[in-house]
C-alpha cells in the first residue's frame, strides 16, 4: 500500500484512468464487433456506414495510445477488406 501522500493519490488517479481506458477499450471492441455483425448479416450498405463511424472511433483510441497504432490498422484493413469482399 502506498505510504506518502504522493502515493497514494497517484494511485487513486491511476485507478480512475485505469477505469476510463477500459471503457475506451469497450467502445472500440463494440465498434469494430458491430461492422463484423453487419459483415455477416450481408448487410454491405449497413457495413460500409458502419465502417465510416468506427474508423473514427478506432483511430482516437490508437491516438490516445490505448491501443497500439498497428493494432487499429490492423483492423481497419482487415474490416475495409471484409466489406470490399462481399461484392
């Protein structure tokens, strides 16, 4: 347990951060689970629009480095590639 006063309000902001970067985390799965669904569904315009909207999503969470930068293009490519295979 933390000792100093620094301490432990740095843990008490780590924990508070923590928290947060799982709920950024949570909207991303949630973004790129919600394009695979319309993936599967055959829905291409639904896919695409979803597509638009998650691509932002993905990319301030890598901005905020939550994720790694190659992990969201990563997904990206491969949703863009899901999507383009349907045709």
């Amino acid at each position: 347990m933390a000792n100093t006063a620094q301490a432990r309000k740095r843990a008490r902001q780590n924990d508070d951060q923590r928290l947060h970067n799982m709920a950024l985390r949570s909207e991303y799965r949630t973004a790129v689970k919600k394009v695979r669904k319309a993936v599967d569904a055959g829905d291409k315009t639904a896919a695409q629009a979803l597509l638009q909207t998650s691509m932002s999503v993905i990319d301030s969470i890598a901005d905020k480095r939550i994720v790694h930068k190659n992990k969201a293009a990563r997904h990206k490519s491969r949703l863009s590639a899901a999507i383009k295979a349907m045709a």
